[in-house]
C-alpha cells in the first residue's frame, strides 16, 4: 500500500488536527525537516526545525490580510505536525510549534509562503531556572525538576490558562499540566551529592544578566555529568537516556550495504581522535552554621494594601561573588510603616521571598530584611586526567577539556576521563551521515528504514570504496519531502558504536569478562 503523508498545523490550538484549513498537504511544495543531534558523541540535542513551502495563491497564509479564514490565526506556537501512514502503521514524523510565516510579495510572483517552525528546546533556552537544591538525586530525577520549571503552550500539555475560554474549562476541555505523558526518563546512574547550587553563567553583554542560569544548560551539565543523551524526539518528547543505553543495545535494526546514496565519512579527524581527557570538577564547602546570604540595603519593598508581592534575590558572599545556600529563613524584617507576614521560598542559590499584606487600608514598605541560610562555596576547580601515551606518540597530542560544574568528586572525574579517553585514543574511520532516497508515496529502495528508524536505532553500514564496515546508532535524523511531496530523501546523523562491548551478566555474548569485553563506566 502506498505512504500517505499528513502535513497539518492546528490553528485552533485544541489538539486534534481535524479543524478546517488545519490540512495542509495539498498546498505542501517542500517539507524539510530535522530532528536530534548533529555530532557524534553530543550529548544534549540541537533544537527541531521544520521548513513549509505552502502554495498561497489564495493569501490564506498572508496575516495581513483580513479576509483569510486564518486572519486572526497565523501567529506563533500554533502546533505543527507531519504523520505518515503505510497502510500499517501511523508513525509521527516531526512534532512543534509554527515560529514565523512569510510570505512571498508581488500578486504576480511565486504566490507562496514559507512556515518555520521550532520543536520544545526554545522553551528550555527561554527559561531561567530558580530550581531548589538538589540533595542526593539521580541524573534523571533532577532532569525532571528542571522540565517542571518550563511552561510549555497548552497545545503539547493541553493545560489550564487563566482567563483563555479555549483553555479554562477546567475538567472538561483542558486539565491541569502533566508532562509525564511527554517524557520518557532513563534511570540514571549517577547520584549527586548536590546540584544547582553553583549553576551561574558568567560573562555576557552589557545588558544581560551575568548570574543566570537556563533551564537547558541546567539539563546539559546534568547529562554531561552522566554521560548520557537528551533530546525531544519525533513526537515531541523528553528522552533521557543514562550512559549505559549505547552500551546494551547490540541487536540491529537495519543493515545497509552500498545502499546509501551519500555518505560524510572521515578517518582520523581532530575532533574525532583524544588521547589526552581532562575532566573539571568542583568541590564544595558548606557552613556549619547560618550567615547572610541577602540583605536589604539602600532600598526599600513597598505592598500595597491587600496585596502580595514576591521578590526573588539571590545569595551572594561578602565578595559580592553568587554563592549557594541550605536550610533558608528570613529574619530582622523591619517596616517604615505598615507590616506584612513575610515567607520564604528556598531555591538552589537564590530565594523567592513572599511579602503579604493584611491590611486594607495601610501600604507596608519594608525597610531592613536579610535572608540568613548555610552558604554552599565553590572552592574552585580540580582536574582528572586520562592519557593514552602510546597515542601521542604516534599521533600527537590531542586535548579535550571538559567542565562539568556538578561533579565535585574527584574519582568521579576521573571515571570520565578514563570513559572518554578509552572511546576517543584510536583513530578510526567514521560515518558521520548517510542519505537514502526513495520515492515518498510509493515506496521502493528504503523506504521502509527510512519511515521505521530514528534516534536509538543501531545500524550496520557496509560501503565499499572506502572498504568502511561499523555499527552506528542513529542520533539525528533530517528529512526532505520534495517534488510536490513524491521524492524523499532523509539523512541520519550516527555516533559509532563502542569497539568493544562492555561484560554484561548472564549474556553469553558478553560473559567473558577480559575475553573481548570490559566492565563499564
């Protein structure tokens, strides 16, 4: 049975695609589109994108024009989806959010209008995150407290919006967020002893904030300190796998054999080859007993009567230098007039204090408060280093330094460093991409691998002239629909996968430990 291919975008934002115009394949010219990660051994994903060229000839897609069925509807965060159908499954392709609409000027030109649309990272970059010290958590517990954070538009969590009659009738056509139905954890291996104390960005223009701190640098530095992979996937949703999913999978997924109607290939590449790991962690210190961490000075914080009012401060050290703090309270509140009850919301390295006032008919202007706690001190950077000697030697030295702001624990470093330093020392020939081609509605050539494999699937690729034979996983994948949508061509983003697979227990296989495996990081 052929491909049928659905490209749609939901310009009333309920979720189900079906709505007039919400259709638009047959206006499609060309559908491009890219989901993942882009480099081998990347750890954090690129965000998605999606490109539409739609016909226009009607200018429903000009916003300007006020006689469009779609005048008061082409703006961003309307969701965007591309689904195809083989007869037997329905597989989603692409999931996001309509970012921008241009379309083409001069009523005697191409008549069209391109759509750009983006998939959830933006809202991670969009985010500052005032997560709550983590204590004693997995990778992937803190993973989610820093995804709780980010708001994301009601049409991916079909959540409550105040005063929105599309999205306030709460129980019926909407629900409180959960987002566990769009996220898919790994358990992660790695505990910490504590995060998001010392997430501060330094550095910056003159007009940003030097002391922030994302919510998607929040995820990379946790995954970075696992040595896993995240990423949003076709559907729109959170993955995080911990640093053993590329070690136990060895069953493939498809085998390609001078198939491919490109490869990027290269041996012995800079970024590719390190024979020298050093891996940064940073230590740190905690008071035994409460200091300041914020103080009120030369200001004041006025609440209107009746009213409540937060602030957020952040902690800081004598040295005017961003610090963490524990076990938070607010005290020596003192008032020019009025008074307000006064709470405090404790978070990593900042606090979001409360102020509310009872009084209906007296404003509260505060003029003293200091928020005390037990400072959390980065006491700077200590390194692990992993070399292969026999490696500079033939190939020179060939550096990687890695900062991860969450490990403080040397030996853990070090356990990294002796990871990336196994992987990386030997030079060896790597696939980077591969493109398949087929035709999009009918088949033939690959078309089945090309609509069944994505980010996870471990591929064996066999080319000839290069005399190249490796086991990949896929980790991006970007797809063109062309030609009025007949003509397809997708191309795979791959990681190798490790030389030598790690000794796994009761898999014959992989039982013989020091027989052609190793234990595993």
């Amino acid at each position: 049975m052929a491909t049928q291919w659905t490209v749609a975008i939901d310009w009333e934002r309920n979720g189900n695609y079906t709505d007039t115009y919400d259709d638009v394949t047959d206006r499609t010219i060309l559908t491009q589109w890219f989901v993942g990660m882009r480099q081998p051994y990347q750890l954090t994903a690129d965000n998605s994108v999606l490109r539409l060229v739609l016909r226009n000839n009607d200018r429903l897609f000009s916003a300007e024009y006020a006689s469009s069925p779609l005048n008061d509807k082409l703006v961003p965060l309307r969701p965007v989806r591309i689904q195809s159908n083989d007869g037997t499954d329905t597989r989603t392709h692409f999931t996001g959010w309509l970012e921008t609409i241009i379309p083409s000027v001069n009523r005697n030109g191409e008549r069209i209008a391109t759509v750009v649309a983006t998939g959830a990272m933006q809202f991670l970059k969009a985010t500052e995150t005032k997560i709550e010290l983590q204590e004693d958590q997995r990778s992937d517990q803190i993973i989610d407290t820093l995804i709780q954070e980010v708001i994301f538009p009601p049409a991916l969590s079909d959540s409550w919006v105040l005063g929105d009659p599309n999205f306030s009738k709460l129980g019926l056509s909407t629900y409180l967020t959960d987002l566990t139905t769009y996220s898919d954890y790994e358990e992660g291996l790695l505990t910490l002893e504590m995060a998001g104390d010392n997430w501060v960005r330094q550095g910056g223009y003159s007009d940003q904030s030097k002391d922030t701190f994302d919510v998607y640098r929040g995820i990379r530095d946790i995954t970075a300190a696992e040595r896993g992979k995240f990423f949003f996937d076709r559907e729109g949703k959170a993955v995080f796998w911990n640093r053993h999913h590329i070690l136990d999978k060895d069953d493939i997924d498809a085998s390609l054999n001078d198939v491919m109607t490109d490869m990027k290939y290269t041996f012995a590449s800079l970024d590719q080859t390190k024979n020298e790991i050093i891996v940064t962690c940073h230590p740190r210190s905690i008071d035994d007993g409460p200091t300041t961490l914020w103080e009120l000075k030369n200001a004041v914080i006025r609440v209107a009567p009746g009213e409540t009012r937060e602030v957020y401060v952040k902690y800081k050290d004598e040295k005017d230098k961003r610090i963490g703090g524990k076990d938070v309270t607010v005290e020596d509140v003192e008032y020019l007039q009025g008074s307000c009850t006064v709470e405090v919301e404790a978070k990593a390295n900042g606090a979001n204090l409360v102020f509310k006032n009872e009084s209906e008919d007296t404003e509260a202007v505060v003029e003293k408060c200091l928020v005390k706690g037990r400072k959390i001190v980065d006491e700077g950077q200590m390194d692990a280093r992993a070399i292969d000697q026999t490696s500079i030697t033939y190939y020179g030295r060939r550096t990687m330094n890695i900062n991860l702001p969450s490990i403080d624990d040397l030996d853990q470093a070090q356990y990294i460093a002796d990871f990336e330093r196994n992987r990386r020392k030997t030079p060896f020939g790597l696939a980077q991409t591969i493109t398949l081609q087929s035709h999009a509605e009918n088949g033939g050539a690959r078309h089945a691998d090309q609509l069944a494999q994505t980010i996870g699937s471990l591929v064996q690729l066999r080319e000839t002239q290069t005399d190249h034979d490796g086991t990949y996983f896929i980790i991006g994948e970007a797809h063109e629909l062309a030609r009025g949508g007949k003509h397809w061509t997708t191309t795979w983003y791959l990681e190798p996968q490790v030389e030598t697979l790690p000794w796994k227990l009761d898999d014959a296989s992989r039982g013989q430990l020091g027989m052609g495996t190793y234990l595993a990081y």
